[in-house]
C-alpha cells in the first residue's frame, strides 16, 4: 500500500517530529481472525514509521493509514479467558465503583463487552457499550439487560450517549488523530460534578526502556506517556484528577472531568517526562536493534539443537514479534488460552492457533510467554499438561540477554 508522511503531531500540532524507527510491511492488522494460512499469509500489509514528537512526548506511526483496517465482529482482542487478566479487570473494576460510585457507566471501545458487564454487574449500573467488533451474544448477562450494546465506531454521531463514568479502555491507541477524538470525547461528556472521564492504555515508556519491538505495530499509530497523555487531555479542556501506571506497569491510566480551568490548573509531577522520554527514545535506537539480535541468536540455538519452539498467546505481540524477526518454522505452533482463536492462523507469518492441549503432541523444548505478566499462569497449564519446557518471556530476565 502507498503510505503518505504526516509532517505534524496529532496530539499537539507540532512539526517538530523525529523518526527513530521503523519496519517495513507490516500487517495491517494482529486481532482480526484469519481463517486459512493463505489469508493470513496474505493479509494487506503497511509500513511502520515511529516519530517522536519533541513539544509534547507523543509518538505516533507517521506512516499510517485509517482505512485500511477492519475493525468488526471478525477481531478477536478478548483477555477475558486468562485468570490473570481476569483478577486486574475485578480489582479494577471496583476500584471505579469505589472511587466514583457511577449510577451509569458508558464504554467507548468496549471490545467484546466483557468489562462493562463485569463493572455493570459488580455495582448495579446501567450501561452503554458501543464498539465496531462487539458480539452482543457472547456477552454473559449478569447486570439483568440494564446495558444497552451498540455495533458502531463512536464519532460525533453518538455525542448524545452519556453516563456518570465513561470509560475508554484500549481504544485511543488505536486513533490516529488524538487530539480530535479526545475533543469529542469532551464535548459529549456530560458537566455536573459526578461526571468522569477514565482511559486506559499502553505504556510508551516501557516500549522504550525495553527496546520491546514486539509491542509496536500498526493497528497502535498511537503512543503515550503518563506525561504526554495528560498534556492531551488538559489541551482538550480536561481537568486531569488521577495519572498513574497499573497492570505491572504496562497500561497508564489518566482519569479526567471536564472543566475550563483544565489548561491553567497545576500539572501532577508524573506528567514532567518530556526530557526523559527523548532520552529514552534514544535509548530504544540502541536497544531494539539489540534485542532482535539477541532473539535472533536463541532461536538459531533452538533449531541447532533440534528443540521445537513454541510461542504462547497469539495476538499483536505475537504478529510483531514473529513478523519483525522473520520467523517462520523455527516456531512450531502458536497457542492460545483464547478458544475463538483456536484454529486461526497468526497474521503475516501464518502460523496455526492450537489450544494448549495440542502442545502434549508438538512437545516443545521451549515456550516464549508473550507477556511475562502471565508466567506463573503460563507455567501452571503446561505442568497440568505434564510439560515443563523451558519458559521464557519477552521484555523479561529469563528471556536472552
């Protein structure tokens, strides 16, 4: 596909913006389900081009282009099947109710809808969900149909939705221009005091710190710091009330109001980044390049050796940790605790999902985590299993040096 450079930041405006990386034809897309290898194998792909804004910290793929994706039923993004993830959901999902004791909760980008629920459920709310891949039917009524599920984008059209708490959790990463989403999300967002504005999404400053090229893709042309998300959010007229990291540090969190005096009111000493986020993109120049070489040399180890490699968890992490390296049968399978997945094949490498139970026939030697966060999980189903495999995970100590 023909990519055109955006020459300004969509977070603040600036022309100040400076490539420090980029990977060339890429999928375009990690969660959408491919149903045979040819698909997937052959799935449109784009560039990837990281420029880092230096007036504001944002990072965005300079390269991307909106239409070329898909976002419907056809994605599978869903974490609800994995225990750990389901344990960060509950506690978090009370610590909204607790803090902010909503009477009614909308969703913008509620994914499958899993979320929603959880939180309708646990505080007795109403809620709204609206997202382009939602499935209705496989959400588990337990709020008593006090939600109400539209299949949309969310834009302009839908600025009469409205609730005590609207939420928006690993959406904007998926936007490109930033700054007009959020500054629809604050038009819409309703005045009275109650009111809250929660987003949730990646860390840029663990990408950086890591050198994690596995977790830049082009489905996210968005990237922030706690500092540069909350500077987003007060040029849109937010007032930021919490910024913080969670989930082991891979997700930030910034909950806002709307309020005139947002520009003028004294910022939270975590948005001061801006020097240190130029450092760090420094930093991932060097450290990229340097773990590629590193998972380069430990497969070329595990196929000297004859000892089948296989990846666990199957979504974007694993398209770009595969598609960036160029692996192809040096991994043996890919597997999923996910059961939609199962039977789809990985976009770009094309690689088959299997459930975990098929690794009892693959017997691999190794398994990379996808995520270490997941270790311990990860550990457990393979001893049910009867495996005890060697376990790595990206961007973790006992993953190559």
């Amino acid at each position: 596909m023909s990519e055109i450079l955006a020459r300004h930041c969509f977070a603040c405006g600036s022309s100040e913006l400076e490539t420090f990386w980029r990977v060339d034809s890429i999928p375009a897309h990690c969660v959408l389900l491919m149903r045979t290898r040819a698909e997937a194998i052959g799935y449109p792909r784009g560039d990837l081009e990281l420029a880092h804004c230096r007036a504001c910290g944002f990072v965005q793929n300079s390269r991307f282009r909106k239409e070329v994706h898909e976002y419907s039923p056809r994605c599978e993004e869903s974490q609800a099947f994995s225990g750990t993830f389901n344990r960060f959901a509950k506690e978090l999902a009370t610590e909204y109710l607790q803090r902010y004791h909503p009477r009614s909760v909308l969703e913008i980008g509620c994914g499958k809808g899993d979320f929603l629920a959880l939180i309708c459920e646990l505080g007795g709310c109403t809620g709204i969900g609206i997202d382009p891949g939602l499935q209705p039917e496989r959400v588990r009524d337990a709020a008593g149909g006090r939600i109400r599920w539209i299949v949309d984008f969310y834009d302009e059209r839908w600025s009469a939705l409205s609730a005590d708490l609207v939420l928006c959790r690993h959406t904007l990463e998926h936007i490109q221009d930033v700054a007009a989403f959020v500054s629809t999300v604050h038009r819409s967002a309703p005045r009275d005091a109650r009111s809250v504005v929660a987003f949730e999404l990646p860390d840029l400053e663990r990408i950086l710190v890591e050198g994690a090229f596995w977790d830049v893709y082009y489905e996210h042309c968005s990237y922030f710091t706690l500092g540069s998300l909350a500077r987003l959010f007060r040029r849109c007229g937010f007032a930021v009330e919490r910024l913080e990291k969670c989930f082991g540090d891979q997700y930030l969190l910034v909950d806002a109001r709307v309020d005139g005096r947002a520009r003028a009111s004294t910022p939270l000493p975590a948005e001061d980044d801006l020097v240190r986020t130029a450092q760090q993109v420094d930093r991932f120049r060097r450290a990229a390049p340097a773990a590629l070489a590193a998972w380069r040399a430990w497969f070329a180890e595990a196929a000297a050796r004859g000892e089948k490699v296989v990846l666990w968890g199957s979504g974007s992490k694993a398209v770009a940790f595969l598609t960036t390296l160029g692996l192809g049968d040096e991994v043996a399978c890919v597997t999923d605790v996910n059961p939609y997945r199962h039977g789809m094949f990985v976009p770009g490498s094309g690689h088959e999902i299997v459930p975990p139970a098929e690794l009892t026939r693959v017997r691999p030697a190794r398994v990379v985590a996808m995520n270490p966060i997941y270790l311990d999980e990860i550990r457990a189903d393979l001893a049910a299993l009867g495996l005890h495999p060697q376990l790595v995970a990206l961007g973790h100590p006992s993953g190559p040096a």
